[in-house]
C-alpha cells in the first residue's frame, strides 16, 4: 500500500493529462471519464486526508445529494459533476515547481531581505509582509501565497505558534485578495465586467482607490494587533543584496505576466489554465538562463511528486464542493436566491449590502463566489436599472473578491490551511471582520462613483 501511495502523481498526473486534452477537445464522453476518475481519485482520498476535510466533504455530498434529487438530473449525468474543479488540482500540483525555481534562483534570500530590512517588531513586519504579498500576487497569483508563507514560517519560526500562523494567514490572505481587485487577470473581476459590459480602464481607477484603502487600513490594524512582539531578523536576514538579483527577479515575474497575458489574450485560454501550464516550462526556462537548471531539479522533482501524492485534502474538497455546486445550479432552489434582490428594486443601499450579505452567507455555505456572480447575472438586467455598469461591475467584484481570504472551501484558505495545520474555520473567523469592512469600503465607493 505504501509503494501504491508513493506512486499516486502517475494516476493523478494522467487525469490532469486528460482535462489537458478536454481543455482543445470539448466531448462529453471525455468528460464524464474524468468526472469518473474524479470519483475514484475522491474515493482514494478520502482515507487518507485529514479528519476536517473528510467531515467537509461528507457534509458537501450531502449537501448536493440533496440539491441532486430536487433537480431533474439525471443520474447519468453525476461523473461530470466531479470533473469541474480538476483543473484547480492541476494547478495546485503545479505550483511545487515555481516555488523550487524561486528556491533554485535563491530569490527566497532575496525576499527575505526585502521583508526583514529594518523591521524591528512584527507591526512593522505586517506592513511590509502585506504590501510585499500585494506585489507578488500580481505576478505569481496563488504561487505567491506558498512563497510569502514558506518564507514567513521560517523567519517566525521562534514565534508562538498561534501568533505566528495569525500573522501568516492575515498578511498573505489580505494581501493576496488586496491583489486581486485590480488585476485584469482576475476572474471574478472579468466575470463582473462580462456580466456589466463596464469598460476596465473606467474601472480600474477606482478599484486601485479601494485596494489603496484596504491596504491602509488593515496594515495599520495589523501594526496595532502586532505592536507588542518583538523580533529580531538581523541574523536571519542577509543584507546588501545586489540590486542586479532584485531587477532579475522582477524582469522574471513581468515576463511570467505577460506569457500568461498572451496565452490569455492571444491565444484565449482560460485564465486558470493559462496559469497552469505556464508555471513548469517558464520555471525551466528561467532556471535555465540563470544557469541553475541542475538545482531546479534537484529540488522540483522530489518536491512535485511528494506534493502530488499528498493532494487528498485538496481532492476531498475540491471535487466534492464540484458536485455540490453542480447540483446546486442545477436545482430549482436556485432561483429562490434571486427573489428577496427583486423585492429590494428601487432601495440601492439595501441592494448593496444585500449583495455584500449574499456573497458572504454564500461562500460560508461553500458556494464559490462565480456561482454566486452568476446568480445576480441572472438578475442581471434589474441591476443595470439602478447602477451604471461601473458602479456595478465595482459593487459586484468588491464584494466577491472580499470574500475571498474569508472562503472555508476557497483554495487560497485551503492552501493555507494544509500549510499551517489550521482548521480552515479558524481562518475563515480571523478574517471575516476584514471582508466585511472590504466590501463595505467598496459599497462606498460604489456610491461615490453615483455622485461623481
């Protein structure tokens, strides 16, 4: 059992192969194979992760077998409602070779350098923690997120533990949904400017204003939960780095933006994938030209196949949160949910923090923020009818995006749950105060682009 067990990235890797070959051949049989394998690899998994995720995905099942017998699915049709999220697992099982080519490059010394230079308690480190993990979830999106915490988990390693994984799962949470309200490449920002049909450049103005906010306000929150702990980085930390390895590292993350921007743009594919299968041959590449390749290697390989053979929570959560919400749009419940929005018409406050509200029950319940997005574009002409396009793709995408460090089946929580041993409603409680001003901050200035 234990050679099967060390050998499971060969039938996980074959079924990311297969959503590889769905992603250029769209064919219901291929799909409903992998939506199969999905259950099988669920069904390996579950065993094997941890005792909150198989309670969460016992919960999930449930929950969508009951979405599942209102609807007029057919039974047929159950494989495909696993196959939805394989896509999010491949990107995960990739993201051990991005963080070994940063490892390679020895650009995590740099980042310490940049975090650690002149800090001397950790209210100031929050301060640089967060605007440090703004600028690289621009860049490197979820890679960010592993990167910041491996490196805050080292420095802070003679931190209490609770402290510590406090400090870790707000800066990098925050900081990473503060990245995500302004970047083009956002699908929860795409989705809200396709439902709209609002102009991004108009947007954009307003939505950095809101990330500037966020940013100010929670790092002097943070400054001030943190004041009280002292901490010494100046043996951990090598100082004078050479500015030629910071413009590396920077001219490294643009030209990583901008392969995904064109596999995006040019060539239009999905976003997520557009990430995915960037990850490993730009990794490669860059290692590469900094004549590390060997190191790469060394360290990616071992580093990949252990991460990929570990992946149970991540199956258990993902594939089952893809039947529930399969279920769910494919429920007639799903039209109640639109209702109390009609009776509100005429009320733009009470519909802005009824939005706020839905969007925050709704993820708590496990339902993805683009589930729930599609739910008000249902409504999508009523909502027109009081806000201009702008003021409802800002309204739309704010309160979404807010949600995001606060999601308990989110993948970015989930990430930091497995990573810090945390109960992912502990995190979702430290940080649910933080989506709530967020998105109120967006309701404001929804407001203010009413008047303006």
């Amino acid at each position: 059992m234990r050679a099967i067990a060390n050998h499971l990235y060969i039938f996980y890797s074959f079924v990311f192969l297969l959503n590889v070959v769905h992603v250029f051949w769209q064919n219901s049989v291929l799909y409903t194979i992998i939506g199969v394998l999905g259950i099988i690899m669920t069904a390996i998994s579950f065993p094997r992760a941890d005792r909150v995720f198989r309670t969460l995905g016992i919960i999930l099942i449930a929950a969508g077998t009951f979405f599942f017998l209102s609807s007029d699915a057919d039974i047929s049709s159950i494989p495909a409602f696993f196959a939805g999220n394989v896509g999010i697992l491949f990107l995960v099982s990739m993201l051990p070779w991005m963080n070994s080519a940063v490892k390679a490059g020895r650009y995590n010394k740099l980042l310490k350098t940049l975090l650690g230079r002149n800090v001397d308690g950790l209210g100031t480190l929050y301060m640089r923690s967060e605007a440090t993990m703004v600028s690289l979830a621009a860049f490197l999106n979820l890679s960010s997120a592993t990167i910041s915490q491996d490196l805050l988990r080292e420095q802070l390693k003679d931190i209490q533990t609770k402290v510590k994984n406090s400090f870790i799962l707000m800066t990098t949470l925050r900081g990473y949904s503060l990245a995500l309200l302004w970047s083009p490449l956002e699908v929860l920002l795409a989705t809200s400017i396709f439902i709209t049909g609002a102009d991004y450049i108009q947007v954009l103005p307003w939505m950095l204003l809101i990330a500037i906010l966020g940013l100010t306000v929670d790092s002097l929150i943070g400054r001030f939960l943190f004041r009280k702990h002292d901490i010494d980085l100046s043996v951990k930390v090598e100082r004078g780095q050479k500015t030629g390895k910071l413009v590396q590292f920077i001219a490294a993350l643009v030209l990583f933006l901008c392969v995904v921007v064109f596999l995006g743009n040019v060539i239009e594919l999905d976003f997520l994938f557009s990430v995915t299968v960037s990850i490993f041959p730009f990794a490669l590449l860059w290692t590469l030209l900094i004549k590390r390749r060997r190191s790469f290697f060394k360290i990616g390989w071992p580093a990949w196949k252990t991460s990929t053979n570990h992946l149970s929570n991540f199956i258990v959560l993902l594939l089952t949160l893809s039947f529930l919400t399969e279920a769910l749009n494919a429920s007639p419940y799903l039209s109640y949910l639109q209702d109390p929005l009609i009776a509100l018409e005429g009320s733009p406050i009470y519909i802005m923090l009824f939005i706020q509200s839905a969007f925050l029950v709704m993820t708590l319940l496990g339902v993805h923020p683009i589930a729930t997005m599609g739910i008000f574009g249902g409504v999508g002409e009523l909502l027109i009818g009081s806000f201009s396009p702008v003021t409802l793709t800002i309204l739309l995408s704010t309160c979404a995006i807010a949600t995001v460090p606060s999601a308990p089946y989110g993948l970015i929580v989930t990430i930091t749950s497995v990573a810090l041993r945390m109960n992912p409603y502990q995190i979702v409680l430290r940080n649910l105060p933080y989506s709530i001003v967020l998105g109120l901050i967006g309701i404001a200035i929804s407001l203010l682009t009413m008047v303006v």
